[in-house]
C-alpha cells in the first residue's frame, strides 16, 4: 500500500518524550507508526500504528521497517527516541553494564539508520530525527556513561548528515534538558556500587 500522507517512524512511543512527539505528528497530519518492546502493554493512541521494536536487536530492527515499508509504502520522517540512562558514579558501571546501555543509545540508531536509509535514498527525500541529550555536548558527573553515548550520536548524526543530503535526506540531533518523563526510573541500577561515601553520599573514590 502506498499512502498520500507522510509517514513518521518514532521509537520507543510508549512514554515521555517518543509519546508526546507522537502525538503532536499526528496532529500535524503524519501517518504515525510508534514503536514499544511490549505492545500489550501500551494503550493505543488515535490515529496511530503500534509495532513491536526492540532496537538492540538486529532481527527486530529489520523486520519492523519492513513492515513499515510494506504497509505504507514510504517513511519520511525517524525520530530515534528510544533510549536508557544511567545514573552512577563512573567506577560503579561495569563494562557488560554499559555494553547494553550503549546497545540501546547508540547502536540502536546505527541499526535504524541503516534499515530505513535505503528507503528514504530511493525516495530521494527524509528526515532522520536522533533524540540527543545536552549531555551529548556537556559533562555530567554521575552520568558519564549515558553521557557518553549521547556524544556517540551526535558525532555520529553530524558525519551522516554530510554523507547523505545529496541524497535528498538530512539528519538532525535534538538535545533535550531534563524533561520529567519515566526516564529516571526506567534507569538501571549500578552493578558495581562503591562501599565508601563521601558526606554528601555520593561515592567517593578518595
Ligand atoms: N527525560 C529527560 O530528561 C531527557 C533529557 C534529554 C534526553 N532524553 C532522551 O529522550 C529519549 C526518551 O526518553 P524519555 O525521557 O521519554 O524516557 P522514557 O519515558 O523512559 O522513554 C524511553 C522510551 O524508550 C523505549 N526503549 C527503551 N529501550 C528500548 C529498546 N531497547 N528498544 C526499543 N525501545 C526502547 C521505551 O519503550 P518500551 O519500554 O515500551 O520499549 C520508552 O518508550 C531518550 O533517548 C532519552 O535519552 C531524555
């Protein structure tokens, strides 16, 4: 099928920012599909698709753009909003703690881009849309790792958005401040925690 009207992929549209930037597509008069790793569990919303999408997962990934594909014919816009946090002192997050973390942040908009890109050269027109972070151009103690995937992306989205305009498809960062959404408690705990505390209880390596 294909459809007159434009067509919006958001990840992770089940809350917060991914579900009001849903929204606000549709009132604009996008085709919305949005994305959750637990569809049964999200209420579906008017004038909207809900698919499953687990970005850190290759598999998953290919499968829901083809979907997409297949279903509307067309995407025009990806918004890369799925994203974790973590809020820890930098020593408490193990490698294998991160690796998921940056699975989800950082590969998992390399994994999108690389599913949907194909679609949008042949179209010769799309906007490619990763949800950043003022943490992807300033430092944050206690965050250090999700600051660091937040300024994986943005090196990675100003690179690609060089390689590809002559395409018709430009690429852009959006970099939120705090935002009250589920974000902090969806946050993992650290796996590593350290036993001594300086007087304002954060961890201290003194
Ligand atoms: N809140 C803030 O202060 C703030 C500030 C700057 C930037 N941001 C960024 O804004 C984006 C949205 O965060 P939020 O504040 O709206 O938090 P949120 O309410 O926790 O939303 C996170 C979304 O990401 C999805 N998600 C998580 N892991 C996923 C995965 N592996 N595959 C697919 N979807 C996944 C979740 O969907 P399911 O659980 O349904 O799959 C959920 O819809 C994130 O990229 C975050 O880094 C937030």
């Amino acid at each position: 099928m294909t459809t007159d009207r434009p067509v919006a992929l958001v990840t992770g549209a089940s809350s917060g920012i991914g579900k009001e930037t849903a929204l606000a597509l549709v009132v604009a008069g996008f085709n919305v599909v949005g994305t959750s790793r637990g569809t049964s569990r999200v209420t579906p919303l008017d004038g909207m698709t809900f698919l499953g999408l687990d970005v850190a997962s290759d598999a998953s990934v290919a499968a829901t753009v083809q979907e997409v594909s297949e279903r509307f014919g067309r995407i025009d816009v990806l918004i890369n909003n799925a994203g974790v946090g973590s809020m820890w002192a930098a020593e408490e997050t193990s490698v294998e703690q991160a690796r998921p973390l940056f699975d989800t942040n950082v590969f998992g908009v390399m994994r999108m881009v690389n599913e949907v890109l194909p679609h949008m050269r042949a179209q010769r027109r799309g906007r490619i849309i990763n949800i950043s972070s003022v943490l992807g151009f300033l430092p944050q103690p206690y965050m250090a790792a999700y600051a660091a995937s937040k300024h994986a992306i943005e090196g990675y989205t100003e690179s690609l958005d060089h390689e590809i305009r002559d395409h018709g498809v430009r690429a852009l960062i959006i970099e939120p401040a705090y935002t009250r959404t589920g974000f902090e408690a969806n946050s993992a705990k650290p796996d590593t925690p350290c036993t001594r505390t300086r007087s304002s209880g954060r961890p201290s390596t003194a």
